[in-house]
C-alpha cells in the first residue's frame, strides 16, 4: 500500500475483554443474559454472541488478574437492548447491581454495571429516538 492509498474501518471483528477465570466469568455473563457462542478453555478464551452479528465479545483469561472495580475512567461497552429498563429488572433479578441510576441519554436510557474483574458494560435503548434503533 503506497502513502497516497487509503484503507477503511469496515466494522468490529470482537472486543476483547480480560477475565480472571473462565468459568466464573461464563456463569456471570449468562446471569447477565448473554449467550456463548464458543468456547475454547485451551486457549482460555470464550465468545459472547451480541445479536445476530457474527463479532462478538471475546473473553480471555489473563493469569494472575484478580477482583477489581471498575477503574474511572475506563472504557465503556455499551450494548444496544430494547429497553434498558427491563434490562435493570432482568440484573436484578440476577443478582447483578447497577453501577449507579440508569442513565438519561439523548437516545434514550443506559444502565451500567460491572463484571468481577472491572469490565463496564452499559445496556442502552433507544426509546426517545426509535427511528434509530434496530429494531423498533
């Protein structure tokens, strides 16, 4: 590729996410409704589905990583739902709590939370602005 030639961004492969234990981590995140899409303990790494997209989020073992809070400021993954108000519910239900109040966006609503290891994720809607989500 010469200096006059460009490339594109043409979408996410995966996020990668670092984990302390595999199983531990797979139990939280299905609690958290998501849905494994394979997983490879070998090589200590894990696929969460999100949607029908063929990326996902892809857990990986990082040795000798313990419990932690989230870090502020730390990077943020929010992930489309059709409203986060059920989400919150759905958490609860879970037993999994809400880094703080649902969040009032432009969109519409975001509730945060935490997995053991300090990845913050944000389940989001889009109910103050339907026209531009996914589904409506």
């Amino acid at each position: 590729m010469s200096d006059e030639e460009s490339y594109e961004l043409l979408g996410f492969d995966n996020v990668l996410l670092p984990v302390g234990d595999l199983g531990e981590a797979v139990e939280f995140y299905e609690r958290a409704g998501f849905v494994v899409g394979f997983r490879f303990d070998e090589a200590g790494i894990v696929l969460l589905k999100v949607g029908g997209e063929t990326p996902g989020i892809l857990l990986r073992v990082e040795h000798g990583l313990g419990h932690r809070p989230p870090a502020w400021p730390s990077a943020r993954l929010w992930l489309e739902v059709p409203d986060a108000r059920t989400a919150l519910r759905r958490l609860a239900d879970a037993g999994i709590e809400p880094l703080d109040e649902p969040l009032s966006t432009a969109t519409g609503r975001t509730v945060e939370f935490a997995d053991p290891w300090g990845n913050v994720f944000g389940f989001t809607d889009y109910t103050k602005r339907p026209e531009l989500a996914r589904r409506s």
